[in-house]
C-alpha cells in the first residue's frame, strides 16, 4: 500500500466535550448531592432509621437531576483543522507586549486566539467566533478550560496520545 492509498484513509482528528449551559440546574444538581451527602452523614452520626425514607427521596432527586444535566449536555465536536491552519491562526493573533512580558514564551494572545480556534475547529455545531466569543464569556472558567484543552489537543496532540501505553493509535515498530 502507498503514500496514495493512506490519504483516500486519511480522516480528520476529532475531540468531543460535553458541556451543560443549562448553569442552574447544574446548581440545583450540585444542592442535591450536598443534601444527599448531609442527609448520609446524619444517618450514619444518629444511627436514625427514619432517616432511610428521607436519604432514598434525595437520592431519586439526585438521579433525576443527573438524568435532566445529561438530557442538557450539548456535545461540542473539535476537528483538526491542520498544522498549517493553526499556525496561521495563532499569527494572526500575536501576543501583546504585555502577554510576552509576563509570559515569556507565549506564541499567541489567548484573549482573541481561542475563539477563534474555537469556531475555526468546531465542526458540531458549526460555530462563528462570536458565538465563541459568547460560551467563552457566559461559561465558567474551569468549563473553558475544558474546551480550550480539547481544542488544544486536537490540533496539536491529536484525539490520542500515540505514546500512551495500550493507545489504539500507538506507533508501532516494524521488525524483521
């Protein structure tokens, strides 16, 4: 088989994130379980055994909230978009000063960068920068950093690491 028949082969790398942008019932889950966890505690401090109505009406709570964030969860599809796409990108959107100056070795300006990378790379569903703009600024930040690592990773590491022990995709050694 040659070079030809690899790239007829040859699919985009792709990194999937779930996010929930329903925040309030991602609240309401969390409640529930400190509820649920306090509820536990409490039975076990007490040793009450009215309490077992009570912890098996607040795990129900749990379950259906958790069943609810699933039904919310809205999958984000990252592609690669190639190296040279990516490389252009991060140079069309340099660091300030001030960015080089606190870190020393940045090669982009993450302010205006992942946005664009975002909409650039986001192939479910298809999205435009400001609609990036927009989940970058409504989402926490620990949400963000989940995308930004998934976008990262595609297009810089790949969907796998080809190194990892027992990867699917590990590079493998031919010997004769």
């Amino acid at each position: 088989m040659g070079i030809s028949e690899w790239k007829n082969e040859a699919t985009p790398e792709r990194v999937t994130v779930g996010v929930c942008f329903d925040r309030r019932l991602l609240s309401d889950l969390e409640a529930a379980e400190r509820e649920l966890e306090a509820a536990q505690e409490n039975k076990d401090a007490k040793m009450l055994g009215s309490g077992g109505k009570e912890i098996a009406t607040l795990e129900e709570r749990v379950s259906e909230l958790n069943k609810a964030v699933e039904e919310k969860t809205r999958n984000l599809v990252f592609e690669c978009i190639g190296r040279r796409k990516w490389s252009d990108l991060k140079a069309e959107h340099p660091p300030t000063e001030e960015q080089k100056e606190e870190f020393h070795d940045l090669d982009m300006n993450p302010e205006e960068f992942f946005a664009v990378a975002i909409a650039a790379s986001c192939v479910e569903p298809g999205m435009t920068v400001d609609e990036a703009k927009w989940m970058l600024e409504v989402l926490p930040e620990a949400v963000c950093v989940r995308i930004t690592q998934a976008l990262t990773q595609v297009n810089y590491f790949g969907s796998r690491d080809p190194f990892a022990k027992g990867s699917a995709g590990a590079l493998r050694s031919s010997q004769k």
